[in-house]
C-alpha cells in the first residue's frame, strides 16, 4: 500500500471538511505531511528528512522493528480483555513494578495518558473520602472533563466562576522565573509552604484535600525542574491533610531523565508518590498507559463495590508491545544515552547561553531540557516571537523542535531516546546561527556584568510584555513571504 494516498492539498482539503477544527496542526500555513518514520527520523512525501527532536512519544525510536515485530506477533494468536487469564498481563505488571519502589505494587492498565490520570483522581477520591485537588500553575494533565479541571495550562482562559471551586492552584516550583528563584535560600520549602498554606485555606472553608497532583518535571508548562526535597515536604503537608501524592510520569518516564528510570526519583530515594501515572512512551505510539498504586489505595476503590474494567486497557498485544519497550530500553542502554546525549547537549546549550543574549536558562535532565528565551536577563522579558521564529526556521531546514510555557518562549527537546551526539551538534549548530541572525536584527548584546539572570529579577511581568501578541504578527509575516526576521513585529 502506497504510503501518500491523496496529493498533500487534497489531505489538507479533506481534514478541514472532516476533522474537528480545534485539532490543530504543526506549521499550519504550511504542514508537513509525514508518510514514515524510523529512529530519530520523520519522511515527508517527497522523502524528505526530519530530524524529530519533540517526539518524547516514539521513545525508543520510530518504528522500532523489535516493537512492530512484538505487536504484529501477538496480534496473530490473539488479542482480548483482561476478564481472561493471560501470561502478557501478569508478566508486563511484574517487569514494570519492578522499576518501581516495592510499595507501588499494584496496577491498572488503560489507554492513554488522560484516562490514567482520570483514574488516578478516582482512586484518590475513594480512597481518602476528600473531593479537594491541588494542581501546579502551568500544569497539563489530560483533556478529559476531570483533567481540565486540574490542568491551569487550559483552564487559565476562564473566569473563576468557570473554574471548579474543589481545585487550587500551587506556584509551579520554578527557579527561574517563578516565585522564589534560585537566590532564594530554600525555594524547595518556600514553594511547599505555599501548598501548606492552600491546605489551610481550603480547611477554613470546610474543604478537604483528596490529592496534590504534579508532573514530575513540568513539560507543557515550560520544562520546568522542581528544586530538590519540594516532593518530600509537599507530600508530608498533603499526607497531613488525608490526602494522597500523585506523580504524574506520562511525558518524563521510562528513562528520559537518564540517572533514573522514573522523574520523580530526581528527588531522593526517601520519595516515594502514593500514585504513579504513566502513558506516552509507554508503548512507542501504541495506545497504552498504567495507573501503578499501593496495595492500601487499591483496596479502598474495591470496597467502593464498582467493579472496573476496560476494554482494552492490558489487553495482550498492548502488554507484548509494553515488554518489548522494556527490553529494547535494556537491550539498547537508552537510558544510559540519555544521560551522556542529554548531558552533551546541555553542555552545548549552556555555551550558546553564554555566547546569546536571547538565551536566559538552560535546564533539564537527561533528554528532557529546556532553552528559555528572554529579551532581557533582568527583566526576565518573554523572548516568545523569537522562539516561534527559531521553531519555524529550523523546519525549513528539516529540523523539529517545539516551543511551549506560559509564554511559548521555551524550546523543547524531549526527543526519542536514539537521539545521537552528532544529532546534537546539528541542531545547536542551526540554532546558534539563527540566533545570531535574530540578535543582529534586534541590536542585542550580552551585557557586560555577570550573573545578571536571577538577582533582582522582576517577579512580575507586564501583560503586554508576555509577547503572546508578536506571536500571531511574526507567523502571518511569514505566512505572506516573509523572510528570515519580521523585525517590525519584534519590537517592544
């Protein structure tokens, strides 16, 4: 079977006619349409190259064969239900428990991300008998219903009626930007006294805390890396309240963060969540994920007396799928790469930041790292335009990378774990050079005194300085022709 049924405008005709309109696309003036991928590559339909460097989905690589071989086999002898007994769901349960701490002990398997967190909160509700949800800023947790609820990066758009009064909102830990910055003497306790303090408000008002849910590392929310000890004493306070610690693990677990299997660990073995939550790299793009608890949370759901089930959710070709993942991440020591790739990397990155005005903070762990662009180091001014113009101008040169945060001023790398040292160069080679050419337009230059990036930060940004409104301008200059720098849309 051809791998392009229809010519590229007929497909972007037919997802118009047929596909919801708030499904949006990459590079929407101009999408790339992508017929194959394997490793760290994606292929257009002309056979052109992409080096995928967002895709923290295909996490052992695209199209990995051991992958597709697994899948393919266990589709021919069967796929059913977890209602009867198969050797797949018992095996994978047992491999991925025992990356864990011996008390996460218990699994749930399901489809996706959102239905893992979905059911992580039912199993906090039930367990703890308490309705209240406390969330981070800038968090994503999924698109169902529920999610949003807990997810500030979509609700921020409502008015507060709209919101759901049994949530509240946390600073996100950030040290960078956030309330308490890496000057602070102790961010970490300062950060958890403010969930402290979100406790004993809801308390005033009659309220109960169910669960703190977090990311482990923050990704939709600006790659954000909590300070060390922030898990430990929030899960103390929460613990405190009746409530449980979820550790949401859907986009940074599995080995990205390269000293350890799972994110949350960054933070000392003496941590340990009540709920972990897994998807994404799960199954390499097979539609996967698990709820992994203690046996106690577990027990409360099932006196609920509602039976669980799902349809799908550890069916055999899922969970022969789920091994080969395991066994290709041991097999391959991607893990390990992504420590000596993800540290390469950042060592590179760090040099641009000292080489670019425009590059504030560098940050990350393993191939989960972060660039944030800044107009001003002390000011901390969203460099968000010029993001989107690094992100746009590294697609034209077949290079994929992405921007997120509250102010979309963050390039993203989270890519598959194959993800290489010479892959590396490339990209910070390409992006060196567009920042030089972005810094000559804008008349930037380093300034002269030192360690200008945190002291004396202002911790409050003007709204017309988030640079949400040059976002629209700098895109539709290129959409009409524009080169490499629409300079007037750049302008403070």
């Amino acid at each position: 079977m051809s791998a392009e049924i229809f010519t590229k405008r007929k497909t972007i005709e037919l997802r118009k006619k047929h596909i919801g309109p708030s499904c949006k696309i990459f590079f929407s003036h101009d999408p790339i349409k992508i017929v194959r991928a394997r490793g760290q590559y994606m292929y257009d339909e002309k056979g052109q190259r992409y080096l995928d460097c967002i895709n923290n989905v295909a996490h052992v690589g695209h199209s990995h064969p051991d992958v597709v071989r697994a899948g393919a086999q266990q589709m021919e002898l069967l796929n059913t239900n977890s209602r009867f007994l198969h050797d797949n769901l018992v095996l994978y349960a047992q491999r991925l428990q025992a990356t864990l701490p011996d008390k996460l002990s218990v699994c749930y398997f399901v489809n996706s991300g959102s239905e893992a967190n979905d059911l992580a909160l039912r199993l906090a509700w039930q367990y703890t008998g308490h309705k209240d949800v406390i969330t981070l800023n800038n968090a994503y947790h999924g698109h169902v219903s529920s999610l949003i609820d807990i997810s500030p990066y979509k609700f921020h758009q409502l008015s507060d009626a709209e919101q759901n009064q049994f949530v509240h909102v946390a600073p996100s830990p950030d040290v960078y930007r956030g309330k308490y910055r890496a000057d602070h003497p102790d961010p970490a306790t300062a950060y958890a006294d403010d969930v402290k303090d979100i406790i004993n408000k809801a308390h005033e008002k009659g309220g109960k805390i169910a669960a703190f849910i977090a990311e482990s590392l923050q990704s939709c929310g600006g790659q954000v890396i909590p300070p060390s000890g922030y898990f430990q004493k929030v899960a103390e306070h929460v613990r405190q309240a009746g409530g449980v610690f979820i550790a949401d693990e859907v986009q940074v677990g599995f080995g990205r963060v390269g000293t350890h299997f799972w994110a949350f660990q960054l933070q000392g073995e003496d941590f340990v969540p009540d709920i972990v939550t897994m998807g994404k790299p799960i199954g390499n793009g097979h539609p996967m994920s698990c709820v992994v608890t203690t046996r106690e949370v577990a027990e409360a759901f099932m006196s609920s007396g509602m039976e669980y089930f799902n349809t799908f959710g550890g069916n055999p070709v899922s969970c022969a799928i789920g091994l080969a993942v395991l066994d290709v991440i041991e097999k391959e020591d991607l893990q390990g790469n992504a420590l000596r790739v993800g540290s390469y990397l950042t060592e590179l990155l760090e040099k641009q930041r000292e080489k670019h005005p425009l590059v504030g903070d560098i940050r990350g762990c393993g191939l989960f790292v972060g660039v944030e662009l800044v107009k001003d180091r002390v000011k901390l001014t969203p460099a968000t335009a010029e993001a989107q113009e690094i992100i746009y101008n590294l697609k034209e040169q077949h290079i994929l990378l992405s921007a997120d945060g509250p102010h979309r001023n963050v390039l993203k790398f989270k890519p598959p774990l194959c993800f290489t040292k010479e892959d590396a160069d490339l990209v910070v080679e390409k992006i060196d050079r567009i920042l030089t050419d972005l810094e000559k337009a804008l008349g930037l230059n380093l300034p002269n005194t030192a360690n200008l990036e945190n002291g004396g930060c202002s911790k409050k940004l003007a709204a017309e300085e988030n640079g949400h409104q040059h976002h629209n301008g700098l895109l539709h200059g290129r959409e009409s022709g524009g080169q490499v720098l629409q300079t007037k849309c750049l302008k403070t």
